[in-house]
C-alpha cells in the first residue's frame, strides 16, 4: 500500500490517469489522488463547485487544487473569505438549487465556525422537510500536526460530526480510498459528507489499482488491510499507517501477527467485521487521531461491548492524543502524539500479557520526522 514518503510529481492530466497508472496500476501520491479526484468531477460533473480558502492560488490547497481554477474556471474554482459560516450556508443553498459544492477547510478547526450551518441545517434538512430535498455536497477538513500548529490548528473532529445523523463521515487513509471514495460519493449519494484527510500524507506515495468504471465498492465501508491471528488492530487515517509499521516490526522480531483494519467511515463503520476479527484474535487495540475521551476508541469499545464482550481474553487498549489541547513546542507536541515505540510497546503488551515483554522496540521517532518534515506553518 504505502510505497515511500518521495514526493511525486502530479499526474499529467492529458494522458490522464488510467493511462499514468497503466494496466497493472502504479504508484500515486495521496495529494495527486486529491488532486485527480478533483479535476474529475469538474470535468464529469457540470454541477460541481469548489471553494475554499486558496482554492484558486499558485499553492491550490496544499496542491489539491493547483490549476483547475484557470482550466474550468473562476466561477466554479473559487476563492472564499474568512466567512466560514456564510460560505457554507452559501454552498448548502447551492446544494438545495442542484449544484454540488466541495467545500474545503485547510484547518478543521475552522469547521466550528459553521457549526449552525453543518449541524443545523445541512445534516437535518432532509429529515425536517420530510424527505423533499437533499444536500448533496462534500466538506474537505484537513487535520493533523505540522509546524507549532498548537491547540487551535491541529483538532481532529470526527468523533463530533459522526455524534450528528444526517452526516457521513470518512477519513482516507490512503491514494486508493481516495480514488474510491470520492468519485462514488459525488456522483451518487445525495447527502453530505465531510471527509478528513491527514497532513501528513500528502506527499506519502502510495501504489494503487488501476481505477474501474464504478470507483469499487461501497464508498463508506471498512477496510481489511492487513491479516492475523493474534490482535486485531482498528484505526483511522495515518494511524492505519502506524499499525501497519509497528505490525511490520512485530512480525519481524517476535513473529506476533496483528490483523488490521482501517475503520474509513467512522459514522457508519462495517461492525461485522470488526466484530469477525475480534471474535478471532480476542485482542482489541484501537488507534484513533483525535482523543480518547468520547470518541472513536470509546464508540469501538462501546460496540463490543454490547455485541460480545465475551470475545475479549484481554481488556481493550487505546491509543491516542493526550487529554489535553495541543502544545505549540515541537518536544511537547512529540509527547502529544503516540509514537511507533509506544504502538509497538502495547501491542506486545497486550498479546504477551506483560509489560516486561523482552521484545526489541524501535527507536523513539515522532510521525512528523517520518512522513513529512514541516519547515514552516503550512
């Protein structure tokens, strides 16, 4: 799945991307599969219109968008202003007349400047108007640490918007979810989804399928990434990334074998199978981006509990932020953060049954040294 952390040049859109990645597939950055995903719906979609703050900028949000303001236009690629409230009412009314906004936040934590309009509206209207109009649209979040992003910048909000019916909630963990998730929910669901993708995959690189006529499956399903016989390991976004190195490691040094899955749509996980693997390895790690208190870790921990929470032969292990906002100092944020050390250290613990597990460890090293080196604040 996860190639290197090489930054990729972007997809010559000319020859355009089944030719790029060829019969056997190949090799995408997460932010040339943004990008693509994108383009393609402007070029297939007449409906569909992006805003956000730098939509139409030399930088294009982080690349997602660099150039497509110039090649379909200003009128459908657009700049906003710093009116998160309004603009997205604006694109709910959009929505209501038969566009389809992608509306695009580069901090999440802007995102509660529109509560009202997300909450309140976009995620209700449906159900209050007794089924006579959709809102179909998509909101872009972008989460995780960086450069001193500090606690107002660096909020992973999930567990928040997928509290809400009404709204669809996915976090892409890779090129490919990308390139499933996105081209199915435009063109087919009528509701809104807010999706959040993670910082510091933007320039990871990513081998992906070639991409079929209808996207594969369903967009807001769960994914088995990874199989074994003794844990299971549920994450989201690049904790799906962590799992995977520190079961590469596991396996490695010790021959422990951890099953993975990658919760994608954390408003409407695929619970059979995480219960199905669950029931088989009887040991549970859950690994979210956001905080433990009341969120994911605690509504996968809910679930089989209610389900059966006999399968367990061990408690349930989280791993998350720390209960606190975020520090701005880079040696704070390091502490804030789970690193592998930690990851691989609780899975031994939890399989061996012992803290003094005896298993090699990997040096202590914060994700941001390993996927992305941030030089300044964006």
């Amino acid at each position: 799945m996860l190639c290197n952390t090489n930054l990729t040049s972007s997809v010559t859109e000319e020859k355009g991307l089944d030719q790029h990645l060829g019969t056997e597939g190949g090799v995408l950055s997460y932010r040339d599969a943004l990008h693509w995903t994108m383009r393609e719906a402007l070029q297939r979609h007449d409906s569909v219109v992006i805003m956000g703050q730098g939509a139409d900028d030399h930088k294009g949000i982080f690349g997602s968008t660099i150039g497509l303001a110039e090649e379909f236009g200003f009128d459908r690629v657009m700049d906003t202003p710093l009116a998160e409230e309004g603009m997205t009412g604006i694109a709910i009314g959009a929505a209501l007349n038969g566009l389809y906004p992608i509306q695009t936040h580069i901090r999440a934590d802007f995102s509660l400047l529109a509560m009202n309009q997300i909450i309140n509206l976009a995620a209700k209207y449906k159900y209050m108007f007794g089924g006579r109009f959709d809102v179909p649209m998509l909101i872009r979040m972008i989460v995780g640490r960086s450069w001193g992003q500090g606690a107002q910048h660096s909020q992973s909000l999930q567990s928040l918007f997928a509290h809400i019916p009404g709204l669809k909630v996915v976090m892409p963990s890779s090129s490919q979810t990308i390139l499933h998730t996105y081209p199915k929910i435009i063109a087919d669901y009528r509701g809104p989804v807010i999706s959040f993708e993670h910082r510091l995959m933007y320039d990871l690189n990513f081998h992906v399928e070639p991409v079929t006529p209808n996207y594969g499956d369903d967009p807001f399903g769960s994914y088995l990434v990874r199989q074994g016989d003794d844990v299971t390991i549920v994450a989201t976004s690049i904790m799906v990334l962590e799992a995977m190195r520190a079961a590469d490691h596991l396996a490695k040094v010790s021959g422990i074998q951890s099953e993975i899955i990658d919760l994608h749509c954390v408003s409407n996980p695929d619970w059979n199978l995480v219960m199905q693997s669950v029931e088989k390895t009887g040991r549970l790690i859950v690994a979210d981006t956001s905080w433990k208190e009341y969120g994911v870790c605690a509504e996968v921990c809910r679930v089989v509990a209610e389900r059966n929470p006999g399968c367990l032969k061990k408690p349930v292990v989280t791993l998350a932020m720390q209960p606190a906002p975020c520090p701005t100092a880079k040696s704070l944020e390091d502490l804030f953060y789970p690193d592998l050390r930690q990851f691989v250290h609780a899975i031994a613990t939890l399989v061996l049954g012992s803290e003094e597990h005896g298993i090699q460890l990997p040096d202590t090293q914060s994700m941001a040294d390993v996927y992305k080196r941030f030089k300044g604040p964006f």
